[in-house]
C-alpha cells in the first residue's frame, strides 16, 4: 500500500536466504500492521493544547485526545471524557461527570485536575494561547488572563478526580460547543509544566487519552501516532498506526500521493479535480472556512474606515476566484458560507442581506475623499501572506486589482506558514492573509475574533458597540433574535468599518485511496477525522 511496506518486502525478501525463518516471521508481523499515511501543510506551532497551536496540533489533536463531549452529524451529543453532565436552572453552574475508565496512555488516570490543568495554563498570557478568550465566560477567567484575579478565583472546581465543574459569569448559549476548543482539553499534570519546556513533541512525556498517542516526532519532517490500546473505546479503533508528514506545498503532497509516499493528501490545488475527475480517490467536501486579509489598524493609513472600505470595494472577488481555483467561492461576509444555522438548517449568511457590494467608482470617490485622488501619495503597504500556491494566486491577483482599480501600490510578502502565523500573531504586517475554519458550530467562533479582548484580534480593533452586540448574543435564548444579533454584529464589523477584507470561502480537495473507509467529517469543521478509518480486507 504505501512505499515503506514495499521496501520492506524487498529487504525482507533477501533477508529469508540469510536468516530464514525469524525474519520471515517478523516480515508476517509488520505486513499486518494497519496504517495510513498522511500529508499535510508544513509544521506550525506546538501539540500543546494550552499553547501557541496551528495546523499540527489540530492534526495531532483529533486522534489523540478527547474532549469532554463534542455533537454528531445529527447534533446529538457524543460522550468522549465525560460520561454525563448536569447543569442548574440559570444555566451558570456546569458539572461533568468524568469516565471512571480514562487513562493516559501512560496508564495513568485521567483526572479532573488535568482538564484545570490545561485551564490555568492557557490564562497565562506568556503560554501564547490563542484561544485563551474562549474561556473567559467562566467566573474571573478574564481577570486572571489580565492579572487582575488569582488563579484560586477561577471558576473551575475539582471536587474529586471524577468531577469537574465550571462556574460562568453568566449564562452561554454556546458554553457546549466550547468543550471542543484545545484549552477546555485536559493536559497530563504529571509532565504539561510549562508550554515552553518541549513536553508536548517528546513521547516519553506526550501522553494522550484519545484513540492514538505520540510515538515519534520529527521536526519539519513527520510524527507517529500509535493505537492507545488503553484507550476506553479501543475496540472500536481499527488502524494500528497513523503518519503525519509534513509538505512546503500543495503541489507536493499531490505528487507524494502520485507516488504512493501517502494514503490522504487534503486540501489539494484545485487542479487536482480535474485529474482525478471520476476516479474513487477523488473526495471533495465542503470546508466552513473564510480565507480573508487582515488590514492593521496601527497602520496608517489602514486606520481610516474609507481607506478600508476603498479596498474592499476595489476587489473584483469573482475574478479573483476564475483565476485562484475552481475549489474557490467569493464571498462578502465573514462567517463561514457553509457554516448552518441550527435552527432553520439553512446556511447562516443568507439569513441577511450582504454586508456590502463591490463598486470600484464608489472605491475612488472613497480614497480621494480620504486623500488620496487616483492613488495619489498612498503609501506602498506590504501584503504578508504564507508561500501556498492559493495564497501566492491570491496576492498576485489582490496586487493587480487594487494597481488597476486604485492606482496603489501593494509590495508582496511570501512567508513561511510558521513564520506568517507568528508576524501576525505579533501584529507586525500592513495587510496579513487570513484564514479562519470554524472551531465549533456556531456564528460565535468567528466574530469572537473581532472583540477587543479576543487573543485573535491581531488588527487593533478595539468597538465598543460590537462587543456590546456579541455580548448581548451570548447570553439571548430566542434562537431568532439571537442570530439577529449576530448578523448585526458582522454587518457592523465588515459592512460598516470594514475591520475585514473578506474573499473567498473553499472546498476542499481532497485525495484518499479508495480502500480506506470510515474518515468522516468532523460537523464543526469540515475536517477529515480519522479515527475510525480502516483498511477494507480485498475481497
């Protein structure tokens, strides 16, 4: 199936004339061994889920642990850690039940502790936690984050190793759909000290209470993930071994699967489809995701709304997507195309009208009037953006268009994905590519990111009249006026002060050989899962 195993054969196959039977008996045991390979983007951040985490870690993360609960495809809930929850009439005091039956692959217990332990060290702003403001419903969780309460007043109480219990500020419509983000995941106390110490990337300390735990890791090359054989649903885990390789490139990991080098390559260009176009590895999905720019703040002359909102007008995005990629669909607004609202099974979006529409004449009526007549004395601002094919189209087109339609200047930054995630994280850009896939299934995961105290907000956005609308939605539970808030907010955030470029959202194209079944797509996201996949026996 894969080049390793072939290798192997061959050198096994020499080996019986020198060493007979013991090696044809070891070649047996490891030809049975069931694995898949698989391709993603170059290596960027840590595995630890308190730190500062990218694409790896959501890699690593959806075999290896196990939230509190997370909902299927039919919006039921689906017990991980937890085998039950309560919650009080005001809907402010959570309690859940943990397994009695967890262990870390280590065999030591999962307990209560390590869930708080995860909690205490995202909310030190040194841990570099992106999704820190994701626990900030819970009782002084703010206030500890910003040095301003002790750790001891934190909302999180561990009555035994069993019982975890959090206490909210105030009611969160949404407070489920959080257990799903790393920083609600529990870390093992007895080695996640410190996210800077290197435990998180070390087997010998890496331990997991999901279905597959850390076996190897190689920088800026692969990682290992093995069957936890003490894993509580272990039966039910069919593959034996999962490898992770990281690619510099799309085009890449397309010719590693050409090769047979790996068994599922996922977010191909979108020439990929036309190749594969009727064949069984051929797998598209649709990805709640938005790819959009960042224009700073602190940037003039970024700082002026008309500056910003010329921009957005000046883009031609149905252009821009004919020339990116089939795979590609423009959009206006921020939150995911894809993504369903709840209630009506409808996509969320279109349950409003558009936050703006592309006009070029009312783009340079607009940077005149900020000062800048025909691009006149407009600084050259410099667009940072990760060397990904998509992205590199992307800021060549964005270039010419905004030459053409504005008479500006955009100077192009090609960056390593690690090192574009970590400017902008900084806020060291002009402009700064973006891309948001959804972290759970609701509107919140995306405009949380545009609050003034978001660990997201990498743009200086600081409006008190959106935060004051998020805020009202987190707490209102008429499902209909709750999403008029919502929609409100994004047309405040991109069809008023346009704190956004959005563009485009994706799907993704996907290659996976067509004798592995059983990956399915995780409802919050898009992404492939794969811990129940395995290998169909040939008939």
């Amino acid at each position: 199936m894969k080049r390793t195993v072939s290798v192997f054969m061959a050198i096994s196959l020499i080996g019986i004339l020198v060493f007979g039977g013991c090696e044809k008996q070891e070649k047996e045991v490891k030809d049975s061994t069931k694995e898949i390979v698989v391709a993603i983007n170059s290596e960027t951040g840590g595995l630890d889920p308190a730190g500062m985490i990218a694409l790896t870690y959501l890699a690593y993360s959806v075999s290896a642990l196990d939230e509190l609960l997370t909902f299927d495809e039919n919006g039921e809930i689906e017990y991980r850690a937890a085998e039950s929850y309560e919650v009080n009439e005001e809907s402010t005091v959570w309690t859940f039940h943990l397994r009695k039956d967890a262990v870390w692959s280590d065999g030591t217990p999962v307990t209560s502790k390590d869930f708080s332990n995860t909690i205490a060290r995202a909310l030190k702003p040194e841990s570099g936690s992106g999704y820190a403001n994701y626990l900030f419903p819970i009782k002084n969780a703010e206030a500890v984050y910003n040095g301003e309460a002790d750790i001891e007043s934190l909302g999180v109480d561990t009555p035994d190793d069993d019982t975890l219990t959090f206490t909210l500020e105030k009611p969160c419509v949404y407070f489920l759909d959080l257990l799903r983000l790393p920083v609600y995941t529990p870390s093992c106390s007895a080695y996640a000290l410190d996210a800077s110490d290197g435990w998180d990337k070390s087997p010998e300390t890496s331990v997991a209470n999901g279905p597959f735990y850390l076996d190897e890791y190689v920088p800026e090359q692969y990682f290992v993930l093995k069957k936890n054989t003490r894993y509580w649903n272990a039966d039910e885990i069919k593959l034996d071994k999962i490898t992770y390789r990281f690619f510099a490139d799309q085009q890449s990991m397309a010719n590693a699967y050409e090769t047979g080098e790996v068994d599922v390559a996922t977010g191909l260009q979108s020439s990929v489809m036309e190749l594969y176009e009727g064949k069984d590895d051929l797998y598209i999905t649709d990805t709640i995701a938005t790819r959009y720019i960042y224009p700073n703040l602190n940037v003039k002359p970024l700082d002026d709304v008309r500056v910003r909102k010329a921009l957005n007008l000046a883009i031609d995005r149905e252009e821009l997507c004919k020339i990116v990629g089939d795979d590609t669909e423009p959009t206006v607004n921020f939150i995911a195309r894809y993504m369903k609202d709840r209630q009506t099974g409808e996509y969320f979006v279109d349950g409003a009208k558009k936050p703006f529409e592309e006009n070029v004449e009312e783009a340079r009526r607009l940077l005149a009037e900020a000062g800048y007549p025909d691009g006149k004395g407009f600084p050259e601002l410099t667009y940072h953006y990760p060397t990904l094919e998509m992205d590199s189209d992307t800021a060549q087109v964005i270039q010419e268009q905004l030459k053409k339609n504005l008479n500006i200047d955009i100077k192009l930054n090609a960056q390593e994905l690690q090192v574009n995630y970590t400017e902008r994280r900084a806020g060291r850009f002009d402009l700064c590519r973006m891309n948001w896939t959804a972290d759970f299934a609701d509107p919140y995961t995306y405009l949380s990111m545009l609050l003034s105290n978001s660990t997201y907000n990498c743009s200086g956005i600081r409006d008190v009249e959106y935060d004051r609308l998020v805020e009202q939605s987190d707490t209102e539970t008429d499902p209909v006026k709750r999403a008029q808030l919502m929609h409100e907010a994004e047309q405040l955030a991109v069809g008023e002060k346009f704190y956004i470029i959005p563009l485009y959202t994706m799907k993704s194209c996907n290659l996976i050989r067509p004798d592995i079944r059983g990956i399915a797509q995780i409802p919050a996201t898009g992404a492939l899962e794969y811990r129940h996949a395995y290998i169909a026996e040939e008939n």
